[in-house]
C-alpha cells in the first residue's frame, strides 16, 4: 500500500507518494512541466513521511512563477497526478510510473502521448553506501530506467563529441578537463542532463537534475532503455511536454533560466593566443589587424599577463599600466578579455590566498585540511564557489578588472582542474578527490556544479562595479542553467578536419542544452593549423555565436595572416560576411535571450520528423532560414548538402544569387576555396549591413534586406539597440505581402530607441520579372533579384511583375 499526502513547500504543491522501499514527490512547477523527485532507497519511517535531504538546484531558477496546481484522480489501482498539462500514472502495486501528455481536444492527431515510462529503478539502502574517506565509491547508488521507444532520438545531453543524436552512447557526467580530446572522447568539460527525445516530428524533455556524478545509458546496453545512475540518494527528474523541439527547450530555459543579452562587440572578431604575454604583444596583434585592415573586436588575454600566475594580479613588468592599455586598445575598437582560474596560489603573504584561508573559503580535505594540488600555480588551493560567502567574496575581486575598464572575462580551469594532488586519493581525470569537502558536501555532488557558481559571482562582480556594462563571460566548464552566468566555449580542440566537422554538431549540442551562445576555438587551439583549414574553419564559423581564433603556446601563430595568400584575403572575407551579418546575428542574440533558439541551429530543430534533417550534422541553420553548408575536408571544392522541405535560393557568400532550388532534397554545392555554401529560405528576409572593422552600437545605419519571396510573401525580423548597456531597443519587422499577383512590404515595430537616420535597400530573390514597383526610390531586376532602394521614412512599397 502506498501512502500519500499533499503538501504545500514554499508555495509549490506537492504530492508526496512513498511506499516501505522508495519515496516519489510529485509537483508541475511550470505549465507543460512535471517534476518527479525519486528517492529509490529511502525508508519509509513508520506512517511519517521521510525526509528528503534539502534540494538546492544549481540548475532550476530560484524565482520560477508560481507552480501549476495539481490535481489527483485514483482508479483502481492507478493514480493519476495532473497539472501543468502533463499526468503522471502511477501503479500503486508496482510503484512503476509514466507520464503522458494530455490529449488536445478536438485536436485530431494529439491523442494523449506516453512521455515517460519507467521500466525500473533501484537504490542501494543508505547502510550499503560506504562512509565518506573510504576508497570506494558506490558511483550507481541511484538507478532510474525509463523506455527508449525504437524510433526515438536523443539530442543535447550537453557538450559531447559525436554525432546530434546520442542514441546508443553512454555518457558520463563528470567536468572533465582532457586534452586532447577525440571523437570519441567522453565525458568533456561541462554536463548538462538534459535531453531533447524526438520521435517522428514530436518531442518532450527529459532533465535529471543532479549534480552528483552521473551516468546516462543511451539504449546502448539496451536499445529499449534510457538508463540513469547517478552516485547521489536520489534523482530528481523533469519530464518537458513539446509538441516540437523549440517547445521543448523553451521549457527548459523557462525551468533553467535564460542566457543575458551579449554585448554586440562580443560578436565581432576575436584574436586570442596562450602565448601573448604582454602589451606589446598585443599591440602587435592589433596593429596586425588594422594594417591589413581585418575587422576585430576583442583580443583575450591568457594567463601569462598575471604575476606567477597568481589570479587577480597583473604581471607589471609585461603590463605596466593596464588601465592605460584597455583604454589604447578601446581607441582600435579593441575590447580585452582576461582570464581567470579558480586556483589560487598557496604563497604566504599573497593577499588572496591569505584572505581565503584566514576566512575558510576553501575546499578541504576529507580529514579537514586545506585541500592542496596543483594547477598553473603550484601549490594551489580552491575556493568554495557553492557557499554564498566565498562567491560575494570573489565577486568582490573584479573590482581589479572594473576598475580597469574591462568588460569581458575567461572564466578558465574551473572543471576544477587540479594536475596533481598533494595527498593523492581517489578521484576522476585531473580535478579535486571524490571524498574533497565543500562545507559539509562531498566533492563527488559538487564538482559538476563547480563552475556554475564560480560565473554567477563574476557576473555579481561586474553589476556591483560595472552596473551600466553587459558583462561577457565565458566559461570552460559549466552545469545545466551555466546559461544565466555565461557562455561556453567547447574547450581545448585540435587544428584538425575532424575537430572542425565536430564542432557543428558539438555546438549544435550545446545549443538544445539551454546554451545558445556557444563557440568553438576558430583555427583548432592544439596543433599547428594550415593556411586551408583556417579559412575554412573561419567560413564554417560564420554562424558561431562568437567567432574567436585561439591556439596553443608552441603551436604555429595563426592570425588571418599568417598564411600568406590566397588565405588572407580569403578569411578577410569571411569576416567582412560575418560582420555583414551582424544585424542578423544580433537578432537571433536577442532572440535566444526571450526563447532559449540558439543562434546556430542544428536543422533539427526547425526540421522535426525529417530524418536527413536530423543526421545532417555537417550543416546548420542560422536562424530559422539561412543554411550554412560549409566544406569542411581538405582539398574539397564540392560538397552535398541537404535542403529540408521548401524552396531554398543559393545566396553563396551571401553575394552570388543563383538557384533556386526544391527542398526535401540533396544538391552539390560549388565550393571552392573563397566560397561559402549559403542558402536561404523562401519566406524568410535577413537583415545585414556593411563590413566595419570594428562594432559601435547596434544600431546600423545602412540595413540591406535579403528577402526571399515565398508563396505568401516573407518576414523578417531586425533588433536594434544601443549594443551594450540596459536591454531597451526596437525591434521591426519586415513584411512582404503577396496577394493576387502583388507584393506589398511594410515595417511593424515595437519599443522605442534613437536610431539615426537609416539608408535601407531590399533585395527580393525569386521574383519574375517585375512590371510596377511603387514606394520605393529606385530600383534594378535583374536575373530574378529585384534591388530597391527605399526612401527615408518609408511606409509601404508594392511590386507587381508580369505572370
Ligand atoms: C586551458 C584552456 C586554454 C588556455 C590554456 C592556458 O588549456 O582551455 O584555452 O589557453 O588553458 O591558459
């Protein structure tokens, strides 16, 4: 007999289900979101319920709406829990669970769908879990089976190698710091136990919240099972209703929290190298840029501007006046970027270190002693981030870089990386011991959460000393909601063909894991690039959210220059188009902010249900309608990419206007050297402007709309603001309206912002050939493109074209 009980925690009801084995608590905190918190092992205590150790999620957000009420039907032996649209059934005899999707009424075709269905779970008594210190580790303590129907596809699940769909993989999640990493290599530097299961054009979520260590069994050892076991006593499961793949990770980021708006200059060009060391290194850098007039925006500083590496100095003798140096670069339109790791020097009389031990705010031992190992400095020891003290206190660091006009930060090494430990015992890849203490915590249940707090408290720092900036921080390391605090870049790759073809997927990954502005290191970080696989990399990373060229200490330099001709000026190129895109690619930053979309999108998520959409992993989509197909193979001058169901005109380097092609269907795209394959979508307009070397505000005076012209006309979509400071812009939308034979465009907007003066052209593919255009200050058509020039203040232009 299972007992129950209704609850109210902190204005969430709860239902509380337990039998003598295993204890469920079940509440719907958002619409369209049920959580089944599952403690296998816990005793019941008598009639009384148990007590569940407290949760604090590093992941959910602390300020979430007022949850769904819940409502409880029984029948027969089954009870039924509803709220948020979403039921649970739970067999009374078995314990065994699902969760369906209600039934839309009157909806044909929306029958009530099984989301959930536990197959089994397990726990060990807590009497079988060996005492903390000891050497071994029960690292399945809670086990949770769900069934993976045979036609399920598995996306996210974080930063992982391989291909979109994790389907038949076994991942591990645990931060890991590995270099190099492989195709295979698993698990990677920041977990995310959440996944996106479509199923022909359908999907739902699946989210463990846990941080403990974990693992997940992609029907790989059962290809009917999605099988969790993670170290923790319990886990904490969120089932996210669809119907589509986009509702799902809105959900999510509803559940986790949204990533803030970047600065606009943090999409703009970045240079970095471990091996600048100091300002003159960095003027050289930048005059390496203007001379050849490449567009840049922000050069990253690695560790070798600190003194020793001792975090939160500055090396005086590489950087006599930082203040001054951040201000000569601002005049170049230069941003910096320096690092930061979490390890601190153990050096007597070096004020952090002091500060940290004398206050208590650093990992301990099992024994209790200050836990010391080894990273860049050597002795190092590691603050606490998951107490509230130790973050205000780092927070109160940045004052250094505040101080000094900086706006961005490398958060770095915060997995925690430790090379070596001073009392070595048992533990996991290069990071602190199983049994290490936060406070009262086991390092086991808070390594994966390490970074995330470490971020939050640079992001605290900078509103605290720099309230009227968008901070940038990115980070190596993170946990599911790492999003709030930062972005991520997908840590130390190698100057490969296959690291590159990675990347996509990998980003992609990242992106339907409530991360929407991921990048990978442009160029490869380890090993030495070539001239070929720079350009190509930079024409792939076009579509990254942040476009940062970085390589290893004793690797070939790889600035655009570096190889001469025909590169430079190809990946000149490159970066004119990316900055071209810019009003574009600020859009979809804006975007993601309000909806979680990530600017790179695998096709996936737009293309549900279309199984060639769902393995292209060697494209992606930029936005909802522009495909980026680019080559990615040494010595290619062709590729095949697919185009999902639509029409889709080639736009290659957005310059040369050709086909117009039926989607549903593979072409072979013409690529070499200096193109990149671009199509885009009927239906859809972008916005661009003109190529600058620098960003200034996002508020562009020229605009170029690239519409092209579907069956009833297209949209297109441009925010506008001041690209750094409060979020408080204008948004327009372009509309092109296609009745009876004519086209009529006009603008919609809303919210408000100076915009100066703004020259606007609109460029329409896929048009016959035009007989009357009214409202527009000039105009050309030629070869199917009609180029318009529209007039200052213009409210409506038609078109009308012969049939
Ligand atoms: C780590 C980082 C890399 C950085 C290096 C030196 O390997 O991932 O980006 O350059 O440390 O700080």
């Amino acid at each position: 007999m299972r007992l129950r009980e209704f609850v109210t925690e902190n204005g969430e009801t709860q239902l509380r289900v337990w039998g003598d084995r295993d204890v469920l608590v079940v509440s719907a905190p958002l619409p369209g979101v049920l959580r089944v918190r599952l403690a296998p092992q816990a005793r019941a205590n008598g009639l009384g319920f148990p007590r569940l150790a407290e949760k604090r999620s590093f992941a959910v957000c602390p300020d979430l709406p007022k949850a769904a009420r819940l409502s409880v039907a029984e029948d027969g032996d089954t009870l039924r829990v509803s709220g948020g649209g979403l039921t649970l059934h739970l067999d009374r005899k078995s314990g065994g669970w699902r969760v369906m999707e209600a039934a839309v009424e009157g909806a044909e075709g929306r029958p009530e769908r099984e989301l959930a269905c536990v197959l089994d779970w397990n726990g060990d008594a807590p009497t079988a879990r060996p005492a903390m210190g000891s050497e071994t580790f029960n690292l399945s303590r809670s086990r949770l089976n769900l069934h993976a129907p045979e036609d399920a596809a598995y996306l996210g699940f974080g930063e992982r190698v391989g291909p979109l769909d994790k389907r038949g993989m076994h991942l591990t999640f645990w931060n890991t710091d590995c270099y190099p990493h492989h195709t295979d290599t698993d698990p990677l530097y920041i977990s995310v136990p959440f996944t996106t299961v479509v199923q022909g054009d359908r999907a739902h979520g699946i989210f463990v919240d846990e941080t403990w260590r974990m693992t997940a069994d992609v029907a790989r050892s059962d290809p009917h099972g999605l099988a969790f076991a993670s170290a923790g006593p319990e886990l904490d499961v969120y089932v996210l209703a669809g119907p589509r793949p986009a509702d799902v990770l809105r959900r999510y980021v509803d559940l986790t929290g949204h990533a803030p708006m970047p600065p606009l200059w943090a999409l703009g060009a970045a240079q970095s190298r471990w091996g600048y060391r100091t300002a003159d290194d960095l003027r050289a850098v930048i005059a390496g840029y203007r001379e050849r007039d490449l567009p840049l925006d922000s050069v990253y500083i690695d560790i070798e501007y600190m003194d020793a590496f001792k975090v939160w100095t500055v090396n005086r003798a590489g950087f006599p006046d930082l203040k001054a140096f951040v201000r000569e670069a601002a005049k170049q339109g230069v941003k910096l970027v320096p690092i930061i790791d979490p390890g601190i020097k153990a050096e007597p009389g070096y004020d952090v270190y002091e500060e940290a031990l004398h206050n208590d705010y650093l990992v301990r031992t099992a024994r209790g002693d200050v836990l010391v190992g080894e990273v860049w400095p050597d002795p190092a020891v590691f603050p606490d981030f998951t107490r509230p003290e130790v973050m205000t206190w780092w927070a109160g660091r940045h004052k250094l870089f505040a101080d000094a006009g900086i706006q961005g930060q490398w958060n770095d090494m915060n997995e925690p990386a430790c090379f070596s430990l001073a009392q070595p015992r048992e533990t996991e890849g290069k990071t602190l011991p199983y049994d290490a203490l936060h406070g009262s915590r086991p390092h086991l249940e808070m390594h994966n959460a390490y970074a995330n707090p470490m971020s939050q408290a640079s992001r605290a720092g900078y509103a605290k000393f720099s309230p009227n900036i968008r901070p940038w921080i990115i980070s190596r390391a993170g946990y599911a909601g790492i999003q709030r605090h930062a972005t991520v870049w997908t840590g130390d790759n190698a100057a490969t063909w296959s690291h590159l073809g990675l990347s996509l997927p990998m980003i992609g990954g990242l992106g339907l894991s409530g991360i929407p502005f991921a990048a990978a290191d442009v160029g490869g970080f380890g090993g030495d690039t070539t001239g070929e696989l720079l350009a190509r990399w930079y024409q792939a990373a076009v579509g990254y959210a942040f476009l940062r060229n970085h390589s290893a200490q004793g690797t070939v330099d790889q600035e655009p220059w570096r190889f001469g001709e025909p590169y430079t000026s190809i990946i000149h190129a490159a970066l004119e188009l990316r900055y071209r895109l810019l009003p574009h690619l600020y859009t979809l930053a804006y975007g993601a902010t309000r909806t979680g979309l990530p600017v790179l999108r695998p096709l996936a998520l737009h293309h549900a249900g279309d199984e060639d959409a769902l393995r292209a992993d060697s494209q992606y989509l930029l936005g909802k309608g522009l495909m980026v197909a680019p080559v990615m193979a040494a010595g290619h001058s062709k590729r095949q990419v697919y185009l999902p169901a639509g029409r889709w005109a080639s736009v290659f380097n957005l310059a040369e206007f050709g086909k117009i092609h039926d989607g549903g269907a593979y072409v072979t795209a013409d690529a070499p050297l200096h193109t990149l394959p671009l199509y885009l979508k009927a239906g859809e307009a972008l916005p661009l402007t003109e190529p600058a070397l620098h960003t200034t505000q996002a508020r562009w005076e020229r605009v170029t709309w690239l519409a092209h012209l579907g069956e009833s006309g297209f949209v297109g979509q441009l925010y506008e603001d001041a690209g750094d400071g409060p979020v408080v812009g204008r948004l327009t939308r372009l509309i092109g309206n296609r009745e009876d034979g004519k086209l009529s465009v006009r603008r919609e907007t809303e919210g408000e912002a100076a915009l100066p003066e703004q020259r606007e052209t609109l460029h329409i593919i896929g048009l016959e050939p035009v007989r009357e255009v009214h409202g527009a200050a000039a105009y050309s058509y030629e070869d199917g493109v009609l180029r318009l020039t529209l007039p200052a203040h213009w409210e409506e232009v038609t078109v009308t074209w012969v049939e």
